[in-house]
C-alpha cells in the first residue's frame, strides 16, 4: 500500500471505475465489488489490484491473493480462485491508468505564495499554484493550471503551455514550452551551451548563445538534467520525449517526438535524433550526428558516427548490436584464458 | 593549516587531548606539548599532527618536520627526532578524528531564519538550525540538532531523525531518514522514477510512482546527486551508505550496510546490493541484479549481470578483473603493433 | 535572427563598427552600411553577418544571402556577389566579437533585491546585482560589477574578483575566486570532499574536509558541475579553465592554465592537469595522475596512468589514440565476422 504520509489517495474504488480506468469489460455482478489501492503481485491482498507483465511471473500470479489483475487474454485462464482477471491489451498501460485512479497526485493549490517573486508583465493561467520563493521574471507566460514549485526559477520571456509541472529548484529561461511539460527537480533549461573561440594569446571568448530551447507538449526532464540553449537557432525536445535524471543536452541538439532518454546520457551538440529514438543509460553521442527513428542505442555506447533508422547499436565505439556482443564475447573468452595463450593472433 | 576564513580552529590543542581522540599512548612527559592543527607530512611543522598511510611515504616521514605523526607500529621506528610517533591501528582514521578535534566544523546557530517558510504541523526536534529561504512542508518532522540549510527543500511528511546535515539546494520528498544523515548540496531524493507507459497511439503514460525513499542512520548523498522514490515499494540506502557527487540510483534500488558508491555512478531500477558493495566512479548497473556483499566494481565498469559476493568486477561488458585486465592487455598489445598484423585470426 | 524576447540587440550596427570588433579591414564605401544581426550561412540575409570556418562549407558560403561573411584570405574570393568579405585569422573568434557586439547580454540592474538575504561584514564592489532570494554569508566580498542570481548562495568568507557571474541556484562555499568567474545555474563549489576512515565496527568516519577551492580569472563551471573543496591543500581550476555541464572534480585536483573539460567527465581526487589539457565528454580520470600540458583525453576514455605533454589518449583503459584505434578496429572487425569464426586464436 502506498504510504499515505506521501500519496493521498481516493479510495476505496468500486470495479466498475477501474475497469473502466483499465478500458476492460467486467461482467456485472462483481462491478460494486471495492478495491482500496494497487500493489504488486507478491503482496496485494483481496482488496488491491496488481498487474502480470509477460509469462514470467505466472507463478506469482497463482499465489497471488490480489483480488483483481490486470494482464492479457491469453493468461486470463490462470487467475487462481477469487481473482477478478481485468483483461487488457496492455496491463502496464492500464495498471498506469488503475494507479492514476486511486492516486491522482496531490490537487494544485491555486495562488501565489507571499514569499514569491513575480516580475513585471508575466502573465498567469487560471488556476495556477506559485509555491514559496519561486521566482519568475518579467513577461514571462504560464497557461491554465501550471504548477511552478518552491525556488524554482522561470526566467523572463519564458513561455508554458497549460499543465505544467515545474518543480522545486528546476531553473529555465530563454524556453517555449507546449503544453503537459514536467521539470523535475533541480532540471536546468536553456543556460548557455559550451562555445568559445581562442585568441592568438590562448584566451577563450564565449561566443553568445543566441538561441533558445523548444520543448514540445508532454516533454519531461528529469532531475538535475541540462539542456542548453541554441547558439545561433534552437536546441529543440519533440513532443512526449522523456529524459531521465542527470542526462545531458548540448545546444541545437533536435529530438523528434517519443525519444526516450535514460540517466546520464550526455548528446553533443547539433546532434538530431528521430522519433522513437531510445538512448540507454550512460551512452554518449558526439555532435553533428543523425539518429534515424526507432534506433536503439545501448547503456554506455560510444557513438561517434550516424546511426540508421530501427538500427540497434551499442558498444564504445558503438557497432551494431549483434556484432558488439560477438566482439565482447571474444574479449571475454580471451580474458578467461590463461596468460600464455593470450597473446595476438602472430606474435612470437 | 586550513584557511581560518573557512575553517574555525579549535586549537592550540595539548598532545593529551590530542592522542587521546587519535586512541594513542603517549609518555606523560610530552603530554602538555602545545600544538596548532594537522598539516600533510611535507608541509607540517613542529606544531602541527600529521599522518602517514603505508609505506609508500616512508621517505616524506624522515624528512618531515611534523611536531608529531599518527602512524602503525611497526613504522613508529622511522620516526625523524624531535616527532611524537603517535601509535595507532589505523592512522586514516586517527586523523580524521584528531582532525575534527582541531576542527569541529561550524556550530548550529539554533532557530528559524526570517525568510524560512516553514508549513502546518511541522515538528522540529531541539536545536535545529533553519536557514535562509528554506522551505518545510505540512506535516514533517526532524529530530533534534538538524541543519536545514539556505533554499533547502524538505517535502511535506518527510521525517528525518536527530543531527540531519541537510545543506544548501537540497530537495528531499517522500522519504523517512535515520539519524546523523546527510545531503550535500543540491542532492535531490524523492522524486518520480522514470516510469511511463506507451498508449497505441505513441503517447507516454506516467506511472504513479507511489513508493519512498528510505535512508539509513549515517547514510550520506553527494552534490546534485538523485535518489529516486520507489515505483511500489521502497527505494532504500542502507545504514551508513555513501553516495559521493552526480549519482544516480533508480526506484526500487537497494542496498545494504556501508556501500560507497562513487562519483557519476548509475544505478538502475529494482537492483539489489548487499553490505559493503564498493563501486567506483563512473560504472553503470542495469536494472533488477543482484550484487552480493562486499563485491567491488571498478570504474566504468557496465555490469549487465549478478554479481557475486566478494567478488571483483570491472570493464564493460563487466567480467572479473583479472580477465578483464588480460583482455586490456591484449587489446593494448593489439593496438600498438603494426597495421600490416592487426587483423583477426584465420582472416586473409 | 535572435529571438528578442530573449536576447536584447543593440542593432542595427554600420559594417565600420562590425569590422573593428572583428579586426578586419573594409573598404571606405561601404563602412555605412547597415546589418541587423548574425546568423548561419545558410539562414543569413542581406542584412545578417555569417561566418565560414574552414572548406568544408564552401558550397554554402557561394549559395548564401548573408549580407557579409568572416572568413580567412584564401577563401575570401569565393564570396557571391554582393556580399561583403571581412578577412579576418579566426572566422570563429571574430564571429563570437560581432555577435557580442549586437548581443552584449542582459545588462546589470544594479542593487540588492529585497528579498535577498545578506550577512554581516559583507562588501559589495561597485554596481553589482544580486538577485532575489540570493544568500550571502558572512564576510563574503564581492568585486565590482558582479552578478548574484536568484536563489544563488555565496558562503561566509568567499572571495570573487570584478565581473562574477554566479547564476541562478548556484552555490559556492570555502572559495577564493579570481575576476570574470562565471558559475552557471546549480554549479557546486566548494563542498566537502568525499573522504572518510572505517572504523573497526565497520562504520565510516568523514575525514574533515579543511582545504579550498581556488578559481582563477575566467574560469567557467556549467550547469549542475561540481568541485569538491581540498581535503588539505586546496582544489584549484587554472585561469581560463572552462568546465561544461555534470563535471566533477574531486578534492585536492589541480588544473593549469585554459584546460577544457567537456560534459559529464569525471576527475578523481589529487590529479593535476598541465596547461591547455583537453578532455572529451564522460572520459574519467583516477585519482592522484599527472597530465601533461596539451594532452587530449578522448570521449569517454579511462584514464588510469600518467599522460605525458602532447599526448592523445582514448579508450577505457586508456591508450595513445593510434593504437586505440587499432584495437577498436580489430574489434569491429572480429564483431562483423561469422560467429564460427570468431574464436581466439589458439583454441580448438
């Protein structure tokens, strides 16, 4: 059960609502039966519901005492005794929209604290929560029910959509953002990117950064991650890209829509990536790359060259999938042997 | 000697307190002897406490003009005239302690700063130190002697026990805290994991992400590092864990007792650790493994797998170190010899 | 064109001003000439100024509308017509002059934001800026003309030249700083270092942390870095030095004069870099090495030895970068070929 210190939540729920929520059929007499929350396989009681993800945990789902799951037709017949089978196309998708029910996050409170400051000429959405000491500069613009949380900064001239989510110590200036955007903590949007020129005499001079940073509706930036501003045009996150926590975004790095990003991927600068691109934790990309759409990039791969459409890499340097475990499979037997054969192929 | 502007002293200390914090005999005759600080082996004077770890520094301690040197036994011997060799299990951990006799660090300036914004219902313990702008939600709860320092964010319902070091920038929500714990600057524990959904139509669905995060007595999270909660369930660092800067640990993450965990280090979603577990800077852990006590991990190391108790990995794919050490070798070997031999086996 | 909700223009400028802040020579006739602003050869109109660095864009520079271009002498005659050629050493460095010279950046407004909180004993130079809910500390001192963002925190004693600028969420603590300091947003100075003593019991005692950190003039740290004080003795970055985003620098690291150190890259505690010493994004570098003065550091290579002056290394571990090359090759070679025959040599 969440702990309700931290997660305020709205039941007990009839079946009827989370079916519903789920997008699953139920049949009629169990609709009025109540739930009071979600919780995994392994733990929920008569009163949860839980969700089966794949084959692999049939065995938790026999000896589960959930009394509802979430899980797919095919393994609706397993449901043991007393189990409600909820079934769905996605059970991942619809325990998202079941949890969502019973914990709809904690409701905005509309105002703007005493201890905000707020510039000249900015303009606030309807319902808008401004929390203590958050700062926002002047003409900048927030639509319909935006949150901007305690010290965080909207710099002057920034613009959000409706329903955004900019949390406790986030910092964004010179940003257009859509609609459904969410900083979280301490995200930092649109400082200068890294650009300087030498002088004869080894000195560096900044060249100013003169652009800025697009994100699209439903972007999200993790924790303390970086976007840098555009040197000259715009460092632009398509609509619903996702980056997770301490990745880095160099200016005039372009994402097309749905990319998802993991912790501490760092992208160069003038890098474009596709839509659907999926970057695994700790990779980096060199600059002035293409990433065609749906490529995969592995956990701490190395590229420094295009990567085609649906292309799967990884490595550092990164090569094909396929081949990079080959090689590592090598250099992995090659490290098992004893020393005296481990030597190249060759030498005397 | 440390910078009075930054460091207050405590000293002149007499060489009785002195060994008596370090756990050292010394002849009484020598016990009033007046000294100022502690200082490296090569720059100490004859009043200052310097220390020597192994050695390596052998030739550093005949020439040392310490007034004094913690050090193991059987160096003692080596000791130039005129030092006070001051006999100890572990001279690391001698100085740390003689160290913090000379400087205790800044004391609490008890009460709530004017600025402070502190919520309803929040239960502060005796002594507590309230900065600047910081900012205390509805419903928490810290024990006695806290430090919340300037901006510093702690959520509504969080609970910290006695002697919390929560310093400037931090953000902490949905978390209970053991005693003596500490986050550095802009540390960010708490929030939302990066769990989402993906609709038919390509649209992300955030998963609720309704757990918490759990932190051990003694536990210490480094600058701008994330912690972040729990999906269902806890993420949890264990009892004295250390995290140093620009770490990043996944929801559901686990570890036991006294792991230290280095710089830029990730870790990902559901991956269990035993005691003890060392990992150094900049390796990776996929998610959902199971890392036995006291295994160490080296430096950019990709551990892709289990990992068993008190075994040492490195490299990435991670394999134990000895194999991986003989791969390197023989890439390195590879490498330096002439293009015309550096092709694979067999190939013509 | 700079968006101007962002980036104030002190356009349009006459080519006579533009050509001294470039040091390039015009002819008389068309000193009048009038330009708004700077943009990308392929995006320039007659009104924009654009730069060519190198051959290699040639073909854009003959397509181009731009009104004049900076560029070297020998690719001066490839100008379309109409547009002016300003020949100049460094099209780069030039271009970062011109676009300062339309775009000098947000003015100081110069003063203390009511809501800033500020010690005592504290000296401000002339004309600085310190922004709401900014900390100063204690006996702080600040040279002329400095910029203090929202939320940032200047610890008690810390000293900055003329011309800081620490931006927004910053914090510095246990700092002597030097002139034209920039801290860009949520940078972290000065914080302990990561160094602790286990005791028999297994637990671990911090080791006071009671040196500094000394920037010199025009040092740069981005976003969300961070650089751990000295233990003993002090960390200090070069003049000129220029870290990017999510670096970490570990106590006691010494850097020269101008070192570059791009994103994500980590250096372990005690290693010194000569001067002008290059490090590409997420390489690592271990503790208590010596690089040598320009010697380049590849991305995301492992640096666990000494780099000699001149040298260029990359690879985890680390090699010169030929023979990395070598290897990486070798390596891509064995992942492409047919998995029957990709055995080490030797076994049957």
């Amino acid at each position: 059960m969440a702990d309700p210190r931290f997660h305020l939540s709205s039941g007990p729920q009839p079946l009827a609502a989370i079916a519903a929520a789920a997008g699953a059929r139920i049949e009629e007499g169990v609709a009025a039966r109540s739930f009071r929350g979600v919780a995994p396989l392994a733990e929920a009681g008569p009163e949860d519901i839980a969700f089966l993800d794949g084959r692999k945990h049939l065995d938790a789902l026999r000896a589960s005492a959930a009394g509802a799951v979430l899980l797919t037709a095919e393994l609706a017949a397993s449901v043991p005794p007393g189990c409600a089978a909820l079934v769905v196309a996605s059970p991942q998708l619809a325990f998202a929209r079941v949890a969502a029910l019973f914990h709809p996050g904690p409701a905005l409170r509309p105002g703007i604290h005493p201890t905000a400051s707020i510039g000249a000429d900015v303009v606030l959405g309807e319902g808008c929560e401004i929390g203590p000491h958050a700062v926002i500069g002047d003409g900048a613009e927030l639509g319909a029910r935006c949150l901007v949380g305690p010290h965080a900064l909207v710099g002057p001239g920034v613009v959000f959509g409706d329903d955004a989510r900019i949390h406790a110590h986030a910092s964004v200036i010179c940003c257009l953002a859509g609609h459904r955007v969410t900083l979280h903590h301490g995200a930092r949007i649109g400082q200068e990117g890294f650009g300087f020129a030498p002088t004869p005499e080894g000195r560096f001079v900044t060249i100013p950064q003169l652009g800025r940073v697009i994100l699209g509706d439903e972007v999200e930036v993790g924790a303390n991650s970086c976007v840098d501003r555009g040197a000259l045009g715009d460092t632009v996150l398509g609509p619903g890209t996702r980056l997770d926590n301490l990745v880095q975004i160099g200016h005039n790095v372009v994402t097309g829509r749905g990319c998802v990003i993991v912790a501490q991927v760092g992208i160069s600068g003038s890098t474009r990536l596709g839509d659907y691109v999926t970057i695994a934790g700790q990779a980096g990309l060199t600059g002035h790359l293409s990433i065609g759409s749906k490529a995969r990039i592995g956990a701490q791969a190395g590229v420094q060259g295009d990567v085609a459409p649906g292309q799967d890499v990884t490595g550092s340097p990164a090569m094909p999938v396929k081949d990079a475990l080959r090689a590592a499979l090598y250099l992995r037997k090659l490290g098992a042997r004893k020393p005296a054969a481990a030597k190249p192929p060759g030498e005397d």
